[in-house]
C-alpha cells in the first residue's frame, strides 16, 4: 500500500447569495422518493422540516466550513505510477460491478438463487445481448470523468469554467446518447467531443427516470434551487471521478449530484461518496476513509446519510456477513441505502471479487450498489486487483481506460487533447 499524500485544504465555493433575477425553485414530487418519515410529506416539502431548514444552504456558513475540510491532493506529492492503478481501477472496477449487477438488477434474492445457487450469480451472465454489458450507471460516470477533464482543458486555456456547468453540459451529451433533447439553452453547444460519438454508449441500459426527466429541462438544478425531491440512487452512482480528481470532492460531488436529484439526501450522499473516493484514491485504507467522511462531514450528512452510514459501519463490525444483511440496509434505489451497502461490502471486502459479489447478490438496484463498490475497491487496491476475466470480458473496457488515463493526466496538470475534450 502506498503512503497516504500530503494533502492541501482549499476553499469551498459554494455561491452565498440568492440571483435576484432567478425565483426560488418550486419543489416537484418525484415518483421515486418514498414517502414516510425519511422522505417528502404529503404537502410536497421534505417530511424531517427542521433539519431541512438547518441545512447548511440555508445559513451556507456551516456548509462552506465543513466542504473545505475535505482536502484536495498535493500533487507533489502523488507520483503516476503510483495513482495510473487507482484511477484505472476505479473507473473499471465500477464498471466491473455495474455489469455484474445487470442482469439481477430487478430480481429478488430468491429469484438469483433459483437461477443461479444459493452463492447466487458469481460471473457476468447475458444481458443486453452479451457478457459484460455495462448500464446507464458506467455511462453516467463517463460522462462525468468528462465533463471534469474538459472543465480542466478550458482552465488551462485561461477559461474560467465552473466544474459544475462542465457536468451539466457533459449529462445534456449523455441525455443525447439516449435519443432525448433537453429544453436547455446548452443543449446544441453542447453535442461535441468524443465520448459522445462512442456507438455503444447510445444504447438504452435502463435509464433513471429521474435524469432523464430532470435534464430535459431548461436549467440545472443545484444545491441552491432543487429540481425536484428525489433522492434516488442515480445521482451518486455516478460521482466517483469527482472524488478521483479530488477538487473540493465533497461540495462538487454534492453539486453535481444535485443537478438532477434534488431531495438533501439524494445530493449529500454523494458527497460523501466523492470524498470517501478521494480519500481512498490517496491512501487511506477503506476503513479509516469511512471513519473520516463519517466524523469530518457529519455536521453537514444529516440525519438520513449519517445514519446510513452509521448503520454500515455497525454492520461490518458486528452482523452476519450475507445477502441478508446487505438486505437490512436497504435496496439501494435510494441515495443513502446504495452508500450504505456500498460501505458495508467494501469494509467486508476480503478481495475485490468477493466485495463485488456480496453487492450485486440482493434483491436490488445491483447493478449501481456493485458499481459503487467496485468504484471503492478499484481505487483503493488497484486495478490488478480486479479478476483479468472481468477486465477482459468488460464492455467498452479500452475506452474506459482510455477516460481514467485522461483524467488522471488532467489531475496532473498534463496537456490534454482539445480535439477530444474541446475547452467549454
């Protein structure tokens, strides 16, 4: 393993003020936050109202403190050859988990272990017309590796590109791929590049309602001013290179999430994520990372997160290691309950293949609760640690390659291809 990097603290930049010419979003119901005591009430505003109102974007301070202590790497001090693996790995190892996932995703426990044994499924089986398909989780993700490289080649051209439009602009090319056109002004500006001419990334794997609906409309969401109240699983599915480039992961990776999912812990949990990548990606072995997102963020997680991964970490100390325990934590259609199991099976981990295993083998969202562990152990072990039969079997395994080189090459400050990632 090796030594964890000097780390700079850097500033968070979360906006303070209001736009007086922009209204205050009108919150909509989205179909996939549940109701009850953890999600919306029945009058449409978030049931838990007093933490609502005591979230950091209300007052901004609190949030704006706790988003600076999760440190950006020094690069210095982070040598290639030792982050080429970890970025690799976690890119592929996602995209391992997600595949792996795919053809049980709408399956319950049982129905795995009728078709498959009681072990339940142990290798890509057919889906999507093949061994290894990947779904809309690893094309997210891509997308999102590519926003972040191009938000980068504009900074070097002296372009002051937020990070956050770069993301929006790269989820409007994936929303493309997926044969839908988006109300917002960006949208034709936005169609160029070469992820998006990639064929096999304009297939239709299962598409979260909720991204595509909400980026068909004419602006973002954001932090600020929510776009709906979902706290579905597709906006931390797809954060992890944030956490990889390691720029203010956690308030970029809450952002970013919050483009399309407005719900606090539809966002917040991917914040986390980002900064349990981060961690990871320098050196910090998994447990320690998840000690530290829990303890330096939990003034901000907030009662549904924190719990969550509270309830992970007291899961791996103490449960009963199996299907039925990852059960207990969740589906993982939601936000916190797919962080939840992500941390669960990463600090069960005995080996890449087992942790993956022990994510998808449940009766839900399996394809993004093995993607994001995948994303864990990929970045903290390396990619040789994933089984070469996986790598090799993978889906658009080059060209995920081909974006982790990228982004760690803009990590690092290396010239980048304008060509493939023009500056805007």
């Amino acid at each position: 393993m090796p030594r964890a990097p000097t780390r700079t603290r850097c500033a968070c930049s979360v906006a303070s003020r209001r736009s007086p010419n922009r209204p205050a979003s009108r919150v909509r119901r989205s179909r996939s936050a549940p109701r009850g005591s953890d999600g919306p009430g029945s009058d449409g505003r978030h049931a838990d109202a007093t933490w609502t109102r005591c979230l950091p974007w209300a007052g901004r301070r609190r949030f704006a403190a706790v988003a600076g202590c999760v440190p950006c790497y020094d690069v210095a001090q982070v040598t290639h050859p030792d982050l080429t693996p970890r970025f690799r790995g976690c890119l592929l190892g996602g995209a391992v988990g997600d595949a792996l996932g795919a053809a049980v995703e709408f399956m319950r426990l049982p129905e795995i272990q009728s078709r498959f044994g009681a072990a339940g499924t142990q290798d890509y089986a057919e889906v999507y017309g093949r061994r290894g398909a990947i779904t809309d989780d690893t094309q997210m993700t891509l997308f999102t590796a590519e926003g972040l490289i191009r938000c980068r080649a504009a900074r070097a051209r002296g372009v002051a590109l937020d990070p956050v439009e770069a993301l929006h602009r790269a989820y409007l090319r994936w929303l493309h791929t997926q044969a839908q056109r988006s109300a917002s002004p960006n949208y034709d500006d936005a169609l160029d590049g070469w992820l998006i001419r990639v064929p096999a990334l304009h297939s239709q794997r299962a598409p979260g309602n909720t991204c595509l609906s909400a980026l068909t409309l004419a602006q973002a969401g954001s932090v600020q001013y929510p776009i709906n109240d979902s706290k579905g699983c597709g906006g931390v599915m797809r954060v992890a290179p944030v956490g990889l480039l390691g720029e203010r992961p956690f308030e970029i990776g809450c952002q970013a999430c919050a483009i399309t999912h407005g719900h606090p812990a539809g966002y917040l949990a991917g914040g986390a994520f980002a900064a349990l990548i981060a961690y990871v990606t320098g050196g910090t072995p998994i447990a320690q990372a998840v000690a530290r997102v829990r303890d330096e963020l939990g003034a901000v997680l907030g009662g549904e997160v924190g719990a969550a991964i509270d309830a992970a970490m007291l899961a791996a100390a103490r449960a009963p290691r199996g299907p039925h325990t990852v059960e207990s934590l969740g589906g993982g259609w939601i936000a916190e309950e797919a962080l939840a199991i992500a941390i669960y099976c990463a600090l069960s981990a005995r080996d890449f293949s087992d942790g993956v295993l022990l994510a998808v083998n449940h009766g839900g969202d399996s394809d993004s609760t093995g993607s994001l562990v995948g994303n864990i152990l990929g970045a903290a072990w390396g990619v040789d640690a994933i089984p070469r039969p996986w790598l090799d079997q993978l889906e658009l395994a080059e060209e995920i390659t081909c974006v982790a080189d990228d982004l760690l090459a803009a990590h690092l400050g290396a010239p980048l291809d304008e060509a493939r990632y023009p500056p805007r």
